[in-house]
C-alpha cells in the first residue's frame, strides 16, 4: 500500500455508466432473469459491471485507515506550514477514492432501478455511505492544517533538505515504527538502505550480522529521484517526516571528514544560505527600499538599488537600509509638524511615525530570526552564522538606539509644542485680566466722579469683575494643574504669571480710596473687597477668596519641587516666607509647604555632598546641620561634615581639616565668598 497512487484490486478509475452501458445492463439482466439459476448469474453479472468485490471496498477501508492514524499521529500535530506536498499528495489520492465511490455510488443505484434483487446492492450502497464520510472527514481535517508556502525561505522542509544534501552526512537507520511498516515507499527504503550496508559491510568483510544501518544522505535523496523525480517535493517531506520522528539519526561512526573537505562543506552551505537571506531581506523590505528611494537625500550618498542590491555584502547594504530609513522617518516627521500647532494633530502624526519605526523595527527582527532558526540545521556547521549574528547584533543595538533618540526627539518636540501652547494659554489669559482691569477702572472712575456715587452699583461692578477674574484664575488653575504629569516647566510659567500681574497690581490707583476723605466708613468694605480682588490676583487657585486650598503658586513639593534647581527652590522658599508674613489664615498651610520644600532642599544638598544620614551634626559646634538654611563643608577624605562659619578661619589659616588633617582645598579656590554667592562646592 503507496501513500499515494494506489492500485486497489488493479482499479484506478471507476467511470459512471453512459447512456448505452445501462441499456445493455437492462437487456442483460433481462434475459438472465429466465434462465435457470439466474439469480447467481445475475450476481457475478453485476459484480463484474460494477467492478465491486468485497476486496476492493476492503481495500478502501483499510488504506482510509491507515491513513487516518498515519495523518493524525505525524501530520496533524505539526505547524500549519509543514509537509505541504505529503499532505497534498494524500488529498490527491483521498480524491480519486472519493470520486471512485461516488461513481460507484451512481451505478449502483442505477442497476438498483433495473433489478429487483437489490440485496447485494443495499450493503454496497452502506458500505460505500461509510467510506465516503470518512473519506471527506479526514480530506477536510487535512485541508484545513494545509498552509501553502510561497517562497523556499518559509519552507523548512526544501531548506532542511538542501541543506543536508550539502553536508550529506552519515545517518542511521533505526526500527520503523509498526504504525509505518505496511507503506511501500517505507519497506523500498528499508530494502535499498540493506543493499547499501550489504554492499559496505563485504568490501570492508565485516560481521554481516552487524545490525546498524547506515546511509549517506544522499543515497536517500537520488534513491526517491529515481523513483519519480516529478514527486521529489513529496519525497522530501517524507524523508523530513522520518527524520523528525527519529526514524532516521546523524551517525559519526568512523566517518572522518578531512580539512579541505570541512572547507568545501562550508564554502557551499555559505553560497546557499547567503543568497536566500539576502532574497529575504530584499523581499521582506521592497517597500522600505522604494520609500527611501522616494525621499531626497542630499546628505546621503543614496546607494541602494534594487537591481545590484544581490552583488552587495550584507553587511554592507543591511546598515545603509536601517540608517537611510530612519533619517527618512526623521525628516518627514520634521516636514509634517513644522505648521502644526494643535496637539490632537501632533498626536496623530507622533503615532504614525512611531509605528512606522516599530513596524520596521519587526522586519528586521523577521529577519535575524529567519538567520537564527536555519542554525540547528546546519549542525555540525552552525559557526558559520557567526558572522551573521554579529551583523544582527550590532543592527539591534544601532536600531534601539535610533529608535531611543527618535522618541527623544519626538518627546522634545511635543514638550515644546506643549510650552508654546500652556504660554500662549496663560499670556491670553493675562491679556483678558488686563482687560478687565481697565474695564473696571472705566466704569468705576465714571461712578466716583459723581458727587453721590451708587454705593449699590460699585458692588455690583466689583462682584462682577471679582467673578470674571476669578473664572480666568480657575481656568489657570485647572490648566495647569492638569499638566502635573507632563515634564514641562510649569514654574517658570506660575512666576510669568506672578511677574505680569505684580506690575499691573504696582500700576494701579486704587479708585475707592480716593473717596475716603468724602465717605470714610461707608467704602470700607468696599475697599476691603477691592483689596482682595487685586492682592490676589497673581494666584493660581481656585477658591483664593476663602482660603481653603493652597494655590498652584505655592503647591509645588507634591509635582514640581523634584525639577527645580538648588537657586529655584531657594528663591520660591523665600517668596513663601514672605506670603507667610502676609497671609495669617493660611500660615500653617504655607509653613508645611516650606518644610517640605526644605525637606526635598536638604535632601539635594546631602546627596550632592555623598551624605546617607538622616541627622547630622557639625564636628566643630555639634549642633545639628538645617541643610536647606545652613552653609556646609565636607570633607572628601574623612567625610566630616561642618557650619561653613565654624571651619572658616582654620581652613583659611591651615587648609587641611580639622579631624583627618588631609589637605582638601585648592589654593585661591574662592572659599571666602560672599553670603550672597553659591554655597562652596567639595572635590
């Protein structure tokens, strides 16, 4: 029994009947009828049309058998892409059965019409039913694992075979499995691997009863060419099926491969693999190639052509490909954005290009694993990728770090666009303030040059501008707060709010205290309102008026303080003292705020100065060191740690330190300075 073009009873094809075959049935059985034992005549007469016999269907029902546990043990439980052309081979001959039942089907029935003894007939008819079902039951399971492989690079099959008709290594032929010892093409390798053996074994006059077969794999190989060399796909994933399966082994035995031979070896398998990885990659990066090509690169010397790309070294055309495509990622994204001002677009063009990068980025990684896999198959030859891996690392680690500056860039140019924006938001915002304000002394100044002006209206005013500009503050607030997480500097825009507000606030006259010499007491309040209005105008908060939340201004250790310099945290620390002084009804909220920031301060100046303690105290005075007010010195030897005035005098007269006596200070290196200047830094 063949896995494929079977004989069964010498039956190939069964043909329907024609139009003349069945009335010559009809006659035929007709006369038989009224002979004298007709009935058996009748029987052998339809057997004989119909080429039906027990053997035949027995046949079909053994090989559909066999086939099915041969499919579903080595076929079914592989990949998708393996053993294309063994699987199409048995679908092949699934077909002709099938067909064959079904013509068979169709003449039986048609001699059904004819006859009334339809005995023989009915069992066919089941029989047949059965065979048809498991037929297109496995055809169907077998269709569905089928994945067609286009090229030789998905082919691990054709790959694994070329490869190993190069090397044609010694192999070993071990017990075939009992499931596989009823298949012809199997017992004709068994019986030509013993000729084999048989032929060695009397030129080398070894013990004959030696029981290792052994064969050079390209015995096998011109052994199924002979056969059909139209069917050598078939042949070949056969030969892949047992050698996966251990049915056939790598053998060293004494075989011995000499220098030039090794040399030979590996000169072809680099002339075999080298052209289809550089197939691969032209076909796996057509596009990227022709969108470069696309692209004027004036800086590049743009080399890359299709048509010589197969003359070129890998490692040669490989790095161009990565570093011409980025640059190209990098300067069409700089076109895209260059008048782009909204951030959704900036978004969406972001997005693009990076998923471009990435999609190349996976191309490439394709590629190298492509170049990894096909190692195992050249065993016992697998250094020579070698060159290949390190081709593959190095563009690995040149794309990570494109890919790393890339987004560094893009990161950069989203910040900027996100300053520009939160700027030009803020600036609008200050703009529409100032408005107000002019508004306001406009309407005001008109109602005090009334002798007897509307005390009711100038609260009405007063309300309405508090109202319009404590919405503008929300609306600062809520912006700014929502840009916490973003790494953009959030406090130099709070003190450009602070600085333009703070010279309008010194700009303005405020209107209703020149009433107070014709009204005292009644404007109190007035002035008290129109007090509040202004003297916080330059924070961002949403309820200022009540005082129940720190403004943005000031609440910056919970998201900003991390970002500021040593002088930023030192200057925003002083302008919270002097709010401090100020603002009696959020003293506790402002003084928890500067220690925080004093905290974060002192922290910085610690880990600046490599110190791990929590407390530390001076080595002269022994008190304990307030890192964020107090002036330090540390020695870089001892790690000794003093009050900047404490050591002074010593280090100026004896420059070494007082406990190690090391020499740690540069001459003139401006260790007296001002109290105003930087805090002395250590070696």
């Amino acid at each position: 029994m063949n896995f494929s073009n079977n004989t069964f009873d010498e039956t190939r094809e069964i043909l329907s009947f024609n139009k003349d075959e069945i009335l010559e049935i009809k006659d035929t059985l007709g006369k038989l009828k009224v002979e004298d034992g007709g009935e058996d005549k009748i029987d052998t007469y339809v057997k004989s049309k119909l080429n039906l016999s027990i053997e035949l269907l027995d046949q079909y029902s053994t090989y559909l058998k066999d086939i099915t546990n041969f499919t579903e043990h080595y076929l079914l439980s592989t990949t998708s892409s393996d053993f294309f052309y063994l699987k199409t081979e048995i679908l092949n001959e699934l077909k002709v059965i099938t067909d064959n039942l079904q013509n068979l089907n169709s003449n039986i029935r048609n001699i059904k019409r004819i006859t009334k003894n339809t005995t023989l007939l009915e069992e066919s008819l089941k029989r047949i039913e059965d065979l048809l079902m498991d037929s297109t039951h496995l055809g169907s399971k077998l269709q569905e694992s089928i994945k067609e492989i286009k090229t030789i690079q998905e082919d691990t099959t054709k790959l694994w075979i070329e490869i190993n008709r190069i090397k044609n290594l010694n192999f070993k032929l071990n017990d075939i499995p009992h499931a596989l010892e009823d298949w012809n093409e199997l017992k004709e390798l068994v019986i030509f691997v013993n000729s084999l053996n048989e032929v060695f074994l009397s030129k080398r006059k070894k013990d004959k009863t030696e029981k290792i077969l052994t064969f050079h794999f390209d015995d096998i190989y011109q052994f199924f060419l002979s056969k059909d060399d139209s069917k050598i796909n078939f042949y070949s994933d056969l030969i892949y099926l047992l050698y996966l399966n251990n049915i056939f082994e790598p053998y060293q035995g004494e075989e011995f491969i000499n220098i030039l031979e090794r040399k030979e070896v590996i000169q072809n398998l680099t002339d075999f693999i080298l052209p289809l990885l550089t197939q691969l990659i032209i076909d796996k990066l057509h596009e990227i190639i022709i969108e470069i090509e696309e692209l004027n690169l004036k800086e590049k010397d743009l080399s890359i052509n299709l048509k010589t790309l197969k003359d070129q070294k890998i490692s040669e055309f490989l790095p161009k490909i990565v570093d011409y495509y980025i640059v190209s990622l990098e300067k069409g994204f700089q076109e895209k954005i260059h008048n782009v001002m909204e951030t959704d677009k900036f978004e969406e063009i972001t997005n693009f290009y990076y998923q471009k990068i990435d999609s190349f980025s996976s191309i490439l990684y394709d590629i190298e694993d492509w170049a990894l896999r096909i190692e195992p198959l050249l065993n016992p030859y697998e250094n020579i990728t070698v060159g290949l891996r390190k081709i593959f690392s190095n563009l690995t680690s040149e794309i990570f770090r494109r890919k790393n500056e890339y987004l560094s860039f893009i990161k950069t140019v989203k910040d900027e666009e996100l300053r520009v924006e939160i700027r030009k938001f803020v600036s609008d915002k200050i703009s529409e303030v100032n408005d107000l304000i002019r508004s306001y002394e406009d309407e005001a100044s008109l109602i005090i040059k009334e002798e007897f002006p509307q005390l009711k209206r100038i609260k009405e005013i007063l309300n309405d501008y508090y109202q319009q500009i404590q919405k503008i503050k929300d609306d600062v607030f809520k912006k700014l707060n929502s840009m916490k997480s973003n790494d953009i500097d959030i406090y130099q825009v709070i003190k450009f709010w602070e600085e333009s507000l703070n010279r309008k606030k010194q700009q303005l006259t405020f209107l209703i205290s020149l009433l107070l010499n014709k009204l005292f007491k009644s404007f109190k309040e007035l002035i008290e309102k129109e007090g509040i209005l202004f003297a916080t105008i330059t924070e961002i908060t949403e309820q200022t008026e009540n005082f129940e939340g720190l403004p943005l201004n000031f609440a910056l250790s919970s998201f900003l303080a991390e970002k500021l310099s040593e002088e930023e945290l030192k200057e925003r620390i002083s302008e919270i003292k002097s709010k401090i002084n100020q603002l009696s009804n959020s003293l506790g909220l402002y003084q928890v705020e500067v220690s925080k920031l004093e905290t974060i301060l002192a922290n910085r100046v610690k880990i600046r100065k490599g110190i791990s303690k929590s407390d530390v105290q001076c080595t002269v005075c022994h008190k304990y060191i307030n890192f964020a007010d107090d002036k330090v010195i540390t020695c870089p030897f001892c790690g000794s740690t003093y009050h900047y005035l404490c050591v002074a005098f010593w280090l100026s007269k004896y420059n070494s330190c007082p406990m190690c006596q090391n020499n740690f200070l540069e001459p003139h290196s401006d260790l007296f300075e001002n109290e105003e200047d930087h805090e002395f830094e250590q070696y």
